[in-house]
C-alpha cells in the first residue's frame, strides 16, 4: 500500500504522546508514526510504485503549502478496520480537503468509508484499549497550527518513507 501523507511536527507528536499516556490499554503510536493521510495511492503491492510517484508528482505541480489546525481529540467508535475504539486528533485544513478530493479523481479509494465521502482528516493517537478511558480524553484541547510545506511517499508495506516532495510543488 502506497500512500501521500503530511508529517505531523514535534508539537503533534508530543501531545500524542501525552494523551496516550492516560491511555494504557491502548496500542499507541509511537515516535516518528505519527503522520496524516492525505491519499492512498495504491493498494496492489505489485503496482509499479515509480509510475505511482511520477503521476501523483504531476498531479501535485502548483499545489501550494496549505494550513492545518488540530483543536480537538475524537474518537471513531466503529472503524472500518482495525481495533476500536480510536482516539484521533481531530483535523481542520480545508487544504487538505481539496487536495485530496483533487487526487480521488485519479486515484479510486481504497476503501469508501475511509476515503472518497468517508475522509475524515485526523492524526491516530490510539487504538483499542478502554473505551471508557478513551472518552474520557475527548474534547477540546489548546489549538495546534502548521503550515505543510512538505509531503511524504508512504509505503505501509515496509512501514517507511519512500521519498517527499515539497510544497509549493
């Protein structure tokens, strides 16, 4: 699976840490796994990923850097895969939104309720674990803001960045 994701800054990464704390029978994200889908490009190992890169690369020629505000942690009861519930900072960036309604035009989704109508930007902090103790972090929090100046090529089968591109691309 490859996919097109923003690099979360430290700030991010380290309130993630500190929510999970409170989260002990949680699977959490640990250093440097913190990241925020923008597309998965393709779900067939077998697909030529240096093809993937070049059209997606195009595709991204003229995107500007674009805001990203995180003001909330929410939690998805019932996600379509993996272990429930998920604690996830809630995203804001109407940015990313377009950007990534720009790539399902040529990318299909992978999965409809996570993409296509179903995106819903968020950073995971958490999976499973109690989900009383989950809602017990929701809410609110003190608002976190970037610009993204950079995106990151994902491959989730070897769990490693590929290569970046920057913005303005």
């Amino acid at each position: 699976m490859y996919s097109l994701n923003v690099p979360v800054p430290t700030e991010v990464a380290t309130a993630a840490r500190e929510v999970a704390r409170r989260l002990p029978q949680a699977r959490v994200r640990n250093r440097g796994e913190h990241t925020l889908g923008v597309k998965r490009l393709a779900s067939d190992p077998d697909a030529p990923y240096n093809r993937i890169e070049a059209r997606t690369r195009e595709l991204l020629r003229g995107q500007p850097a674009f805001e990203v505000r995180i003001e909330e942690i929410d939690l998805f009861s019932d996600p379509p895969v993996g272990s429930a519930p998920v604690v996830h900072f809630v995203v804001e960036s109407p940015g990313l939104v377009a950007l990534h309604e720009r790539l399902a035009e040529v990318f299909d989704p992978v999965d409809d309720q996570i993409e296509g109508d179903g995106y819903s930007p968020h950073v995971t902090i958490a999976r499973g674990g109690s989900r009383e103790m989950a809602e017990r972090v929701t809410g609110e929090i003190e608002p976190i803001e970037w610009s993204v100046s950079e995106l990151i090529f994902w491959d989730a089968t070897h769990n490693q960045q590929i290569s970046t591109v920057s913005l303005p691309a």
